[in-house]
C-alpha cells in the first residue's frame, strides 16, 4: 500500500510529461527490468512484480499493450519476453522522483500525527500509528471505509496549507483517476458507446459535481462527465442523458435549508459532513447560503442536467 502512495504520485508526474498512459507504463515496466535486471520474463511475472514494486494491480491486457511499444523486448515461440540488452536504454530521473514522492509522504505523515495528538491530547504509540498509517491509505485511496481516525484525517488534509503536501496529495488523487482508469478498463476503447442511457444522480453525487466533498470526489466526477461529453460528442447525438429526481431536488433544499440554520447560529455544524462545512465555509449571513444554492442548481443546468418528474416512470424515458 505504501509503495501505491507513491508510485500514484509519480504516475501523475510521468503523464504530465508524456500525456499517454501506456508511455507511463512502459517507464515502469523498464525501471523494474534494470533494477531486477531481467533477461527474460512472462507477464505473468511482471504482472506480480509490478504488484510487489509498486503496488500497481493492473490486468495482463493492460501490461501486454504497454510491452508492444517497447522496442527492446522481443518475444519468443513459448510467450516469454526477451531483454535486448543492446537496445535497453536506462530511465533517467525516475529514482529522484519516487524518492522524492516519498520524502513529502513522510513529511506528511509526521505532521498528520502532530495533528491528531494535538487534538486528542495524547501520544500515539507505535501501533497506533501503524493504524494511521494503513487508515490514512485507506482514505487516499478512497476506499471509502471510516474508521477510527478517518475524521482527524480528513480534517488534516482539509487545513493543510504547506504547498509541497499539498501538491503531493494533488498528484495522489490524480494519478488515482489515471490508475483507476486502466485497472477496470481498456482505455483505448473508451467512447464507443452506442446505446442510449439515462444516468440518475443522487444528492451526494451533485454535490461531488461541485466539489462540496472534496477536490478527489470532483475530480472522480470531472473524469466521469468528461467521458459523456465526449461519447455524446462522437455520437453527434445525446446518447447518455444525465437527470435527477425532484425527491433529490427536495432533499438538496432541505440541506441548504439546514446550512442556513447552521449560519444563523440555530444548528450545530458536524465535522464528519464534508458537504455541510463547505457551504457554510465563508458565509456570515443566510443570505450568502442563498447565493451558493442559487449557484448550485444553476450548475446543474448549465451542465445538462434534467430534472425527472416521475420516479415511477422512469423506464419509459431516455
């Protein structure tokens, strides 16, 4: 898990530079075979090794795709890869990247810790921080699980402000949607889309939308909806059509209704509600909830999103 942290923000580095993700892989994949120093290989054994190394959990396909493009490698009658070593060429920079990437972790680590005995007011011994640590990866990877310092960690990352940490957690939750992409798909076949869809949201993906839980949530739904756009695009017609119903429509003003009370000092603000802290944040007076809920549902139409009348109606509508 360790080694995943940092080698999703290199990931997120390495696709600056080459804006292609099998070219990202392929940098990988020459790095493990100068450090092993492998003459010959199956992808069943990169695959595991690539695991091992980097923490990436990635299909034979998506490795298999990456190989072609390596022109040192030649493959044999059996299905083993074989290194020419006269056309290896050694990466450069990449061991001051990964090392960098994990000299900010720890940075970042040691500062969460400060943070949590600060607000607890006690030491954490060395299990207890091995359980930050595994809880802080958790959360990173947004496997979605609270636990017991998952509130302390997201309040920590939310008051943050050393730039190094956080353009480290930036690169983290960018090289996620990257990884993310090629671990449940091919992304070559992407926007091949040819049925016609309508997509419901839910209240807390709207507010994904607009970032009110967060830059990694917005950036997951930004990854989404940039993949509609452009199958629509393609499509030269509408083909996924993006709706809400009005019972979410109802449930969004209630939660302003409730952020309103929180301003106007008649309801308390939960730390656990990411959403909630957020529309509040800034605002002295009712009236600037107002302006964000006005903001908000002007969002929702400015990006295409209908509202469905009937919720028992919805098969007979795309």
């Amino acid at each position: 898990m360790k080694e995943l942290i940092a080698s999703l923000a290199v990931f997120r580095e390495l696709y600056d530079q080459r804006k292609d993700i099998y070219d990202v892989l392929m940098h990988f994949i020459s790095v493990l075979i100068a450090e092993k120093g492998l003459k010959c290989f199956t992808t069943v054994l990169l695959t595991q090794q690539l695991k091992d190394e980097f923490g990436f959990r990635l299909p034979e396909a998506v490795i298999k795709t990456s190989l072609k493009r390596l022109s040192y490698l030649k493959k044999s009658n059996l299905g083993e890869y074989i290194v020419d070593s006269s056309k290896f060429e050694t990466i450069k920079n990449f061991t001051s990247l990964y090392e960098q990437s994990n000299s900010v972790y720890h940075e970042m680590f040691g500062r969460l810790i400060d943070y949590i005995k600060k607000i607890t007011k006690k030491e954490l011994s060395d299990s207890e921080k091995e359980i930050v640590q595994k809880e802080l990866f958790s959360y990173l990877l947004d496997e979605g699980e609270i636990m017991q310092y998952t509130k302390y960690i997201a309040a920590y990352l939310i008051t943050e402000t050393e730039p190094n940490i956080r353009s480290i957690l930036k690169d983290i939750r960018e090289g996620l949607i990257l990884y993310s992409g090629i671990t449940y798909s091919d992304i070559s076949r992407l926007g091949s889309w040819n049925t016609e869809i309508a997509v419901y949201f839910d209240t807390e993906i709207l507010f994904q939308m607009a970032g009110f839980d967060g830059e990694l949530y917005k950036m997951f739904f930004d990854d989404f909806f940039a993949y509609v756009k452009d199958i629509n695009t393609k499509s030269q017609k509408k083909l996924i059509k993006l709706r809400s119903f009005i019972s979410t429509r109802k449930e969004i003003e209630t939660f302003f209704y409730k952020a309103c009370e929180i301003v106007a000092g008649k309801d308390i603000l939960s730390p656990e509600r990411t959403a909630m802290s957020t529309i509040v944040q800034n605002c002295k007076l009712e009236s600037d909830v107002i302006i964000k809920k006005s903001d908000f549902f002007t969002l929702l139409t400015t990006n295409g999103i209908e509202l469905e009348e009937d919720e028992l109606d919805i098969t007979k509508k795309v």
